[in-house]
C-alpha cells in the first residue's frame, strides 16, 4: 500500500513538476503573432505560386501585416478580394502587373519537321537526352507535355499539333514549367509584353527555314522598322529589350516573313504581321 502511494505521489509531483515548467516557458518563449495574419491568409487564393515574389500565402499575408507589401501585388487573387485585404488593413491597394508564362516557340508538327522518331519514356526531358529528342529544330519543342502535366493550375493545355498553349486568366506566373522545360522555352513575363518573338532558333537564314516554316530567320527587318534598340539581333535571332516596351507596337511584326514575331492580343489572340507566310498544313509533317 506504501508503494502505491508513493508512486501516486511521485506521479503527482512530476505532473505538477512539468506544468510548472511548461507554464514558465509559455512566458518566456512566447513569440506573439497578430492575429490578423489567420484572417489576411483566408482571404487570399492559397495557390502558394509564388507570383508575388513570396514563398507561398502565409508570408505574403505576414508582410502585408507588417506593411511591407501591398494587397495589389497578388495578382491570383480577384481585385475585389484584394480591396477587401486593404480595406480590413487600412492600406492602400497597391498594384501588381500579372505576369504570364511565355513559350518562345511556334514550330508545332505541322510546320516543324523531325528527323527521327522518339521511342521511350514520354516526356521531353527524357526525349531530350535522346540526341535532342529528334526534332529538326534542336531548339523547338518536343511536345510530349511535361509543361502542361507540372501545370497545378490547368493553364497549359497542348494543342492539336503538340504545342503548349498558355491560358493567361489560369496562369499564376509559378514558373513550374519555366523550370521542367529541357529547351529552356518558357519566361515569365508581364502582360504588357505583348511584343513576342516566338521562337528561340539560332540557325541562320535558308538552314532554319529547312527545319521549321515559322523560324526567325535574323532577316533584320522587325528591327529596322522599330525604334532605335527596341529589337535587335543577336544570335541570329530577334531580341526584343523590354526595358523600351513603351516604344513596342504592331508596326515590328508587319514585314516578318515567317511570323516568328508576333503580336500577342488579351484572350490568347495571336496576331502575325501582313507578310507572314499563310500556314495552311493542317498534318504533321512526314518524318525525313
């Protein structure tokens, strides 16, 4: 009967023992955290993207706190939801351009021929060990759709000739597929870049047309008729320095001869210039 009781008190003392503990280390090592961080975090989207600069919703809910951001820079969320966060805040909205994923390539298997068919794991990366993935355009894209299964947003989808589509109204600028893609073809960019070089060929002239009907071919002709440095060529290839995007209008896109720079309209319309050559094949190409 002793060493029941003395056991209970043992118990006893230990249990009071440790609440002691456990109480002065709740006052010591309390870190306080506002609560208005919980109610910031519910009102954003919770796509932890990544597109504001921050590593997911929580920090970014934490700086708007704090007061280090502006509810605008989210630019998942709705613009009514983001007022909503400023005006629980007492802040200003702010302003964020949304950006978008682009692909720097149009050689889809109509108008871009391979020299050798794939067999194997069906992905691009793993094509792409395989001598490029043979395609005839060693910098086009394979298609077989790594982008758009990485996608957790839906915003990719490939099209009837195995070219990756980006929806901007789901694009949340991620960079998930900037990231699987092996041709390294996809840049984020904000919307207003709406001057586009959709190709990333680095062959020059009559060797790049062979390959693919909508390369750029380094003509010159979109710089010549730009203002002075808004495009250039480097590489054998258009560049377009989006420092000067101010400067940038449809007028570059008018004598492409192939369509390889591009005008890219809100809703996905994809303009080319008066002199682009009419794609009419609606096949693949044959393999040669």
């Amino acid at each position: 009967m002793l060493s029941i009781l003395t056991a209970v008190g043992f118990m006893a003392t230990l249990g009071l023992l440790l609440a002691i503990i456990l109480i002065v280390a709740n006052r010591w090592l309390y870190v306080y955290e506002d609560p208005r961080i919980d109610q910031v975090e519910d009102l954003l989207p919770r796509a932890n993207c990544g597109a504001c600069g921050t590593a997911g919703c929580r920090p970014f809910a934490e700086m708007l706190v704090k007061g280090e951001i502006e509810p605008g820079r989210c630019t998942v969320n709705s613009t009514e939801m983001n007022q909503v966060i400023a005006d629980f805040l007492g802040v200003d909205l702010g302003a964020g351009e949304k950006r978008v994923a682009r692909l720097a390539c149009a050689g889809g298997d109509h108008v871009a021929g391979m020299r050798a068919a794939y067999q194997g794991l069906h992905t691009c990366r793993a094509a792409a060990l395989v001598s490029g993935g043979g395609k005839g355009c060693a910098w086009g894209c394979l298609g077989l759709g790594d982008c758009e299964v990485v996608c957790d947003f839906n915003a990719i989808q490939l099209d009837r000739h195995g070219l990756p589509v980006v929806d901007e109204s789901k694009c949340t600028a991620c960079g998930d597929c900037v990231d699987v893609c092996p041709k390294d073809l996809f840049s984020l960019h904000p919307v207003s870049h709406r001057l586009w070089v959709a190709c990333k060929n680095l062959d020059f002239g009559d060797e790049a047309e062979r390959q693919c009907a909508v390369v750029c071919t380094a003509c010159g002709r979109c710089a010549q008729d730009s203002p002075e440095g808004l495009i250039e060529i480097r590489d054998n290839l258009a560049q377009v320095d989006y420092g000067k995007n101010a400067l940038a209008s449809k007028v570059a896109i008018e004598r492409c001869p192939t369509g390889a720079i591009v005008w890219l309209e809100p809703g996905g319309l994809v303009l080319k210039g008066r002199d682009a050559r009419k794609v009419i094949r609606k096949e693949a190409l044959p393999i040669t």
